[in-house]
C-alpha cells in the first residue's frame, strides 16, 4: 500500500519548469505588445502629420499651389509634389518616410481651380 502524502521532487521540478515556461510566454508575449504599440504610435503621429499637411495644401489658393512643389516638411521626412494635370488642376502627392525600414505613407489629391 502505497502511503504517500506530499510530491515527489521530480514532480516539483517538472511543475516549476511548467511555471517558469508559462512566465517566460506570457513576457514574450508582453514585450511583443508593448512593441506593436509604439509602432502604431508612432505610426498613427506620421499619419497625423500627413493628414495635416494635407489640408494645409488645400486651404492653400490654388495660384500658390505650384510653389509648394519640392517643399519638404516634418523634419525633412516629407516631401510634396505638385505638378500641374491641366490649366485648372493640380496633381498634389505628399510622401512622408516616417521610418527607414517601412515604406513611406503616400497620399495624392487632384485640385481644381473652380
């Protein structure tokens, strides 16, 4: 018959490597959150700045238009080009490298004179 009352010390072992695996997950998956929401930050800023230039660009008189082409903007990470399409519109492209090992945000709007 068989009279025990307690665990064995290999059963300890194997429920503590058990524990110290699940720990070990849980703060991978942690570190990989953490990082996923400061790239989404600072994603989400980039985004901001683009939107922002943007409308700046539209609120612009369309004669002045022609002189933002090649004006740079957030830090020297953004970049516009205006190009006229027609007499009366303007093909406006706004690219911001907002970090070197992604590939840049991008927008373009046509803008009419009428």
């Amino acid at each position: 018959m068989n009279n025990r009352k307690g665990f064995l010390l290999v059963e300890l072992l194997i429920a503590g490597l058990l524990f110290i695996l699940a720990l070990s997950v849980f703060n991978l998956l942690l570190k990989t959150g953490a990082k996923n929401i400061d790239a989404l930050a600072h994603r989400q800023a980039a985004l901001q700045a683009l939107t922002t230039k943007m409308e700046e660009l539209r609120s612009l008189p369309f004669d002045q238009l022609a002189a933002e082409n090649g004006r740079t903007f957030a830090e020297g990470k953004g970049e516009i080009t205006a190009t006229p399409a027609a007499p009366d519109l303007f093909l406006i492209y706004v690219k911001l490298n907002w970090d070197t090992n992604k590939p840049p945000l991008e927008a373009q709007t046509l803008r009419s004179a009428y």
